[in-house]
C-alpha cells in the first residue's frame, strides 16, 4: 500500500497470465493472482479516515477478481463504492479487453469515480501487435476507446506509444500513428523499444537499435 499527499494507493493484483514478448513481468512476478474484494473493501475502509482518494491498482489490474468468475473488474469496483465511504476512487492502467460495458458503465455514472481510461499501449498495427503477442488487435481498442468517449466525453483518455519495435517498418509505423490521429485521445506517452536481458526478443532480420525519427 502507498501513499500520496493527497491520495493513498491499493495494490489488488500482482502478477501477470499475458505472454507478450517484449515483458519480463510474469517470469519474475509469477501468475496473475487478485486480492479479494474484502480484503480490498477493509483496506478501503482505514484509508477513507485519512484520505479523500484512493488507487486502486496492480500489475494487471484489468485481472483483478477474475480468479473468481462473480467478482470482475467492474463488479469488484462497484463493491468496493457500495460498502465503502471513499469519497472518490481511481483506477490504475487497464488494458483495453477490460474495459467491460460494465466497468465503462459504472465509470460513467458514478460521480465516486474517476472519469479516466488510464493509458494502455496503443499500436495501430495488426501485424506488430501480433509480434508483440497481445491478446488484442486495433479493432478491439478502437471499439473499447470510442465507447469511453461517448459515455464520457469529458474522460481523460491516455495512451502509451511504443515506437522501434523489432521489426516495425515505415509502413507500420504510419499505421500506427494514422491509428492514434483517429482517437480521441486526451495525452500520449510515447516511448522508443530499448533491449532487455532476459526478454524474448522476437526474432527478425532487422538488427535492433535502428535510428528512430526524432521530430525537434
């Protein structure tokens, strides 16, 4: 558990299923594993006399409560609101599949609740997407994105923006960034692919680092 001067942060999840190749996370963290809503709601509860806001996050905090098939993101999050008197809470990045109907609904309707769709990795390519081994494609994002903005369009919307990955071409790079033009987005943060040991680099006849474009 951390704590900010205005706010106090609550770790739900640790661990990660994902598989993607350019992430050392779930070798070293181990499987995606959830507190409980209880033990969560307690935590909520003793934060609520110091504090007017409080994070909930995690490693893949789009996981969360999915151990257990009655307690989903949106319906853990709906809990924790219900049976406790934090003034507001907020949620850490979620990657775009987990942007239920209902956790979008339940973001949109209560006031408690930020009105922010954290950054996630956004890649307008179907081909570089696959290379990093996401479990989901443009059109997937595009969907969960747009659907943010017309229930909350006012919603801080955040991306991340991975550029030189293994293998991406001129071509993929224009997808992408036509892709981001295309979305509402409210801030990006866009970084280039830098090389880490023990990662599973995908393999490529392009030789890593390449010179990305900078613009001044």
């Amino acid at each position: 558990m951390r704590q900010r001067s205005h706010a106090a942060e609550s770790e739900n999840s640790d661990g990660c299923n994902n598989r993607c190749s350019f992430c050392i996370i779930p070798f070293v963290r181990g499987r995606s594993r959830s507190s409980t809503p209880d033990l969560v709601i307690e935590q909520v509860r003793n934060l609520a006399a110091r504090y007017r806001e409080v994070v909930l996050s995690g490693i893949n905090l789009g996981r969360w409560g999915r151990e257990r098939a009655a307690h989903a993101p949106g319906r853990s999050a709906a809990k924790v609101l219900t049976e406790t008197e934090i003034e507001r809470i907020r949620l850490s990045s979620v990657e775009p599949m987990d942007f239920s109907d209902e956790l979008l609904g339940l973001m949109a309707a209560s006031p408690r609740i930020r009105q922010a769709c954290p950054r996630t990795s956004a890649i307008g390519s179907d081909r570089i997407l696959r290379r990093m081994h996401r479990k989901y494609r443009p059109r997937h994002y595009e969907d969960r994105i747009l659907k943010a903005h017309r229930l909350m369009p006012d919603a801080a919307i955040g991306a991340d923006v991975m550029a030189g990955f293994p293998g991406e071409t001129d071509g993929d790079f224009e997808e992408s960034r036509a892709f981001i033009e295309s979305l509402p987005f409210t801030y990006l943060h866009v970084f280039t692919y830098s090389e880490r040991p023990a990662r599973r680099r995908p393999r490529c006849r392009i030789r890593w680092p390449t010179p990305v474009p900078q613009a001044a």
